[in-house]
C-alpha cells in the first residue's frame, strides 16, 4: 500500500493538483484553467486520487470541488517538498 502511495504521488500532474489544492478545495473547471489542461485529464488523475483516499469530492449543483482528504496528505507532500527544496 505504502509503494501504491507514493506511485500516486510520483506523477508530476499529481503533484501539481496536489499543490493547488493545499490552500482549500477547488472547482473541476478551476483546475483545468490554472494546470491548462483538459477537463478530462484533469478528471482522471483526480479520479485515481480519490481512489487512493488523497483528495475527496463533493458536488454542488452540476460542478465538483475537491479538497485534499486530510492532513496526513498535506503534511507527506510538504515534507516531501521540503526534501526536495532542501537538497
């Protein structure tokens, strides 16, 4: 489980939805604009996050906004950040 955590973290457009959501959640439509991607590839590494418990949805209305799923999540990826800044 462990190695399928980090699998998860080891997609560099992974990391960047991780990041953009660090401060609070966000819409779908607000992801797609700020990593410039499409919504259907933003969808599906959202979808393999939410399959490995790091990020949540809930929907209002017709859009979805994400959130990381809890702290243990920001605290891993801001060690590894930090790791990673350090060296």
């Amino acid at each position: 489980d462990l190695a399928n955590l980090f699998e998860a973290l080891s997609d560099p457009t992974r990391i960047l939805i991780i990041s953009a959501l660090l401060d609070g959640e966000v819409g779908v439509g607000e992801l797609v604009e700020r990593l410039g991607l499409t919504k259907s590839a933003v969808s599906h590494q959202l979808r393999g996050l939410r399959q490995m418990h790091l990020v949540r949805a809930h929907k209002l209305g017709r859009q979805v906004f994400y959130s990381i799923d809890d702290d243990h999540v920001s605290r891993l990826f801001t060690l590894g950040l930090d790791h990673v800044q350090h060296g």
